[in-house]
C-alpha cells in the first residue's frame, strides 16, 4: 500500500523549470550571447544538479578571463531566481492534489534546489505545511530517498 510520495519540486510543484534555464541566461549576459546559450543549454542537459556544480563547471570550462569569483556569481544566480520564483505559477492541480491527500500519505520535495532557498519557497507559497520535509542540495536526491526510507521507516516498494 502507497504511504508516501516524494516529489520533485521545478516542473511538479511550481512551473519554474525555465525560471532556472532563463537564470542561467541572464547570469551570463555580460559574457556575451555565446556563454548565455551555452549556459541555459547546459543547465537543461543537467537537469537535477545543483547550480553550484552547474555555475563552476561553466565558469572554469567557457570563461577566459581569470578574476572569476564563483561567490559573486552564484549569489547573483539566487537573486535572479528568487525574484522569478516569487511570481511563479503552481503547476495545474497541484494545490488542489495536496489539499485533498496531505492526510492520506506522507508528502515529501527532494530538489537540487538549496535546502534553505527551497523551504524559503514553500513557506513563501504556503504549502509547507501539506510536507513531512523537504530535502534540497547540497545532498542529492537518491541521498535524500535513502534518507527517508531509513529514518520513516518505508519500504522501498
């Protein structure tokens, strides 16, 4: 018998998908249009990890010049997002879905979103409270499943 569902959150919970794709686009603008598409094209090729490892494979990978401070540039990737995030759309049905079944199973997010950011914007959203936990990086998702199998002790079926 189902007792749990865990959910990812871009695309399942929020339409935010291209909110990230669009990020990645703006992040790099003053790189340069190549960047901006090589960017966005390599965060949808990677889907499900994090921005950090996404944002320093693309600095030390595509960006010539050498004062390239990682920090700078994720913190304004977190600033880009947050201002998209705020104005997102839940995906059609999704409230309703969590309103009607939250006592019925377990609802857990696991997300390559940071774990702070991502429970910002469930409590943002108003709908923390139709979660058990939501689980975001630095860990990753099959770190995450582990996790919840081990701890609320389901079995794995």
């Amino acid at each position: 018998m189902l007792k749990s569902i865990i959910f990812d959150f871009d695309g399942v919970i929020l339409d935010s998908v291209d909110i990230k794709g669009d990020a990645f686009y703006e992040l790099f603008a003053l790189e340069g249009i190549g960047l901006q598409k090589i960017s966005k094209d390599y965060h949808y090729k990677n889907l499900g990890i994090s921005r950090y490892k996404k944002i320093n494979y693309i600095i030390d990978n595509f960006l010539k010049h050498e004062n390239n401070n990682k920090d700078k540039y994720i913190k304004n990737f977190e600033k880009i997002v947050s201002h998209k995030i705020n104005k997102c759309n839940f995906i059609y049905g999704i409230k309703n879905f969590l309103k009607k079944n939250h006592k019925k199973y377990d609802f857990f997010i696991s997300s390559a979103t940071p774990t702070h950011e991502l429970n910002d914007i469930v409590n943002k959203k108003n709908i923390s409270k139709f979660f058990i936990n939501t689980f975001g990086s630095p860990k990753n998702k099959l770190q995450h499943i582990k996790y919840i199998l081990k701890n609320f002790n389901y079995k794995k079926r």
